[in-house]
C-alpha cells in the first residue's frame, strides 16, 4: 500500500513534528509495472511549428483507476514542441477549461510584448489566442517548457496539468546524437476525481502546495530501459509547483552537460537539486547493471533498467562569463500587517501591481541583482525573457551554465548576472512556488 505525501505530511503537521516546508518523507514506492511514456514531440518543419493547443479538463488513467486533470490536448504531460534556433513558433491556445488561462514560454530569449511570450494576456473561458514566438538565431539550444501564467491561479493550473516541455535544437545536439534523448517531467499532483482535488488553504498556500506522489511524465514509479550500449541522456523538468526535487540514481552519477538555458562545460555530480522550474540535461553513468532504484531524497520515483555505462563525456564549451555595469539589489521578505502579518513574501517590501513598474532597465545592458532572503523559506527565484548567469550561489560560489531559475537560500545573499539583450519589454520576475507567485511574489521589470 502506498502512502501519499500529502496525508503523511498532513499527519506529521497534527502531530507537531514539521515545522518548516522542507522535510523527508519515508519511502512509498516499491516496484514498477510500466515503462516510461513519453510526450509526442511535434516538431517545426522548414522553419515553422504551428500547433493548436487546447486545454481542458480531462479524466486521465491512473494506477487503475482514473484521475481529474486539465491537460493540454488531453494529455499529461502536454506535447513536447522541437524546433532550432530562428524558427517561428504559432501556438493557439484553446480555453476549453472553465477559467482564465494564457500561456508562458518557460525559458527562452523571446520577446516578451504583443502576442509573444506576453503574461499580461488573458484568454477568457471558450475562446482562442494565437501566439506567436520568434525563437533567435542566437538562442542555446536546450530544454525549456511551458505553462499558464495567469495570476493567482498559476499553482492551481500547474498542478493539475497545464505543462509541456520545449526543445530548442542546435550544432550541439550533434555532438550528442549517439546519446539516447528522453524528456522526464517531474509533477506532483493531488490525485482525485473531481476539480475539488485543486482546492487549498492558507497552509498550503504559505508552503507551497504539496502534491501526492512524485510522478515522471505522469507514471508512478515507471521504469526506464536504457537501450544496449548507448548512454542515457536525460532532459529534466521540473514542473512542480513548489517541489524541490532531490534526485539521484543508485549507483550512478550525472554528467551536467545543460542547464536551464542551454548547455554547459560537463560536469559530474551525484545528485542534483533541481527546484520548482529549473531544467537540467544529464548524462547518466552507471558502475552497476540491473533495475537501479531512482530517487527523490530517499523515496523510490524511478528506475533505471541498465547495464555498467561510463559516458563518454562530449567537448562542450564553457560559457563565456558575462560583465555587469550596474548592481541592483532585491531583498526577499517575510511581512504583511494585520490578518496577514507574516503571511506573504514580498521583493523590496512589495507585492505584485499589475500597474507598478518595479525595475527600470537599459536594454542590452548586463546587470548583477543581488538577492537576499530574510524569510524562513528557500524561494527559486525565476526571471523572464533573459538569461542570467550565478556568480555567487549563496556560499561565495558559482554555477556554471545559464540559468532562468536559481534557489535564495535562508539568510543569504546570491549573486547573478542578467544578460538585458538584444529586446526589451515588460515582464515580471517572481518566486517560482507557484502558489508565492499567486499571493504576490512577483514584480515588473520593464527593459528600453
Ligand atoms: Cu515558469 Cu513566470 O514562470
Ligand atoms: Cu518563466
Ligand atoms: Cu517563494
């Protein structure tokens, strides 16, 4: 019998023994009867990806039995969208759910005005919207995604399904190409019949909502078969809305050949953290052969059906560092007056206005944002349309690659450089737990 998440949590909070956000649960998973599906990937053909998405409440097969979620054409995750750089992605977005919904494309450098990677549109229940988004000659390839952005019902739209990944294809992709390519979306919904599955509380909204399993790709614990030797490459996402993912491979280390915003000098590590909406693209290397166990801290989410595999690590290029000519400062606080004293994060004391302009910006100028956190959480801080690079992760060190997404840690003081080139815009910058987002975690940066 397998224990869900949230119930253990919710009998470990009446029994007084959590008393923050980040704890471990005991394992829950312990075999696995299917292997890993993945999304269909449509991709661009002669510079063109046209693809009408729909979302809409569907019934989704589950462990058995069925599950409510509002997927994008019907699936879990939604379709993977392929293209290269300079190609033009037309997505319509159909709004066959009974709310507001639009859509946000998670990571790459587009345009973030008129009907391209704009938040501020609202696409109303029962109608349509065309957007269109130019992907630069200039954009790394790599492994971004998509989902709503609508305030205050971002973590709801999230966690129940709204997600798909996208894949930006390059020279590099060459390089790799002997390399076996999954995509592996990582979600934890609240598993029920009914919508009333995404309903919350101030609790969860404080936390950030915690789902019932930690599912790839929609599966229960499913088993991936690595084909005969060739190395697994992994795309992950994490698409939870507030789960900072801990993951590892028994026996096995990760070569990190990307990151968020597209790929980095390799480097090897034995876990990853990867917080609500960042991406990494791992070479798995394993020292033994057979079912190997795929962890999250230390529960069972996976396995890995493998043989002895040591990749051969590709030559990719390191990054060139970026040089900032001006310092900003954000400071992450924990505040709010009377009923709601203590209750909401805010930037530079601030919650989310629609009609604020929080940061004013020099188009294709770099700046460093020095970010601190006096809250009692650790916040994935999440940018728009740009992509930064960290230069002091909190510990006085760095983190190679380029990035969209970079966790605050508790009392700390993180350093990153925002590349505000080639466009400028308006767009927001905000705390990806979603449900910190929905509650105003989120300001305005305009570039010009
Ligand atoms: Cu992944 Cu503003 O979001
Ligand atoms: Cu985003
Ligand atoms: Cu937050």
């Amino acid at each position: 019998m397998r224990v869900s998440r949230r119930i253990l949590l919710q009998n470990l909070i009446k029994a007084g023994a959590v008393a923050t956000a980040t704890i471990t649960l005991p394992e829950y998973a312990a075999f696995s009867a299917t292997s890993l599906i993945e999304p269909k990937r449509i991709r661009s053909s002669k510079g063109i990806l046209n693809v009408t998405l729909e979302a809409k409440p569907t019934m989704l097969p589950f462990e058995g039995g069925k599950r409510w979620a509002l997927t994008y054409n019907g699936t879990f995750p939604g379709p993977t969208l392929v293209a290269k750089p300079g190609d033009v992605i037309n997505v319509t977005l159909k709004n066959s759910t009974n709310e507001m919904t639009n859509l946000h494309t998670h990571g790459p450098h587009v345009s973030p005005s008129g009907n391209s990677d704009n938040p501020f549109i609202m696409v109303a229940p029962g109608k349509s919207f065309k957007y269109q988004y130019q992907i630069p000659k200039n954009q790394e390839p790599g492994t971004f995604w998509y989902h709503p952005h609508h305030h205050e019902s971002v973590a709801k739209q999230v966690s129940a399904g709204l997600v798909g990944a996208i894949i930006i294809e390059g020279e590099s992709d060459k390089l790799l190409s002997k390399f076996s390519d999954r995509t592996l979306l990582f979600a934890d919904p609240r598993i029920g019949t009914t919508s009333s599955v995404m309903d919350t509380n101030m609790m969860d909204q404080m936390h950030g909502r915690i789902g019932d399993y930690i599912l790839i790709n929609g599966q229960m614990s499913p088993a991936i078969n690595a084909s005969k030797g060739i190395s697994e490459r992994w795309r992950l996402v994490n698409a939870s809305p507030s789960l900072f993912l801990n993951l590892s491979v028994e026996s096995s280390t990760f070569t990190v050949i990307g990151t968020d915003g597209g790929r980095t000098k390799p480097y090897e590590v034995n876990k990853l953290q990867i917080t609500p909406g960042q991406r990494y693209e791992v070479l798995v290397n394993s020292s033994k052969s057979g079912s190997l166990r795929i962890y999250d801290g230390r529960n069972i989410i996976g396995y890995l059906n493998t043989g002895i595999n040591k990749t051969v690590t590709p030559v990719l290029p390191a990054v060139p560092a970026l040089k900032a000519t001006k310092v900003r400062t954000l400071a992450i606080e924990q505040g709010g007056s009377g009923m709601m004293s203590g209750m909401r994060f805010t930037f530079n004391g601030e919650t989310f206005d629609p009609n604020k302009v929080n940061q004013k910006v020099a188009l294709n100028t770099v700046e460093e944002w020095v970010i601190t956190n006096t809250s009692h959480m650790v916040h994935p801080f999440h940018i728009h349309a740009w992509a930064f690079q960290i230069v002091d992760r909190g510990d006085g060190k760095p983190d190679p690659g380029w990035k969209d997404t970079v966790a605050i840690p508790v009392g700390s003081k993180v350093r990153i450089r925002i590349n505000f080139a080639d466009f400028g815009g308006k767009t927001v910058y905000h705390c990806h737990i979603l449900d910190h987002e929905d509650i105003g975690m989120m300001g305005i940066v305009e570039v010009k």
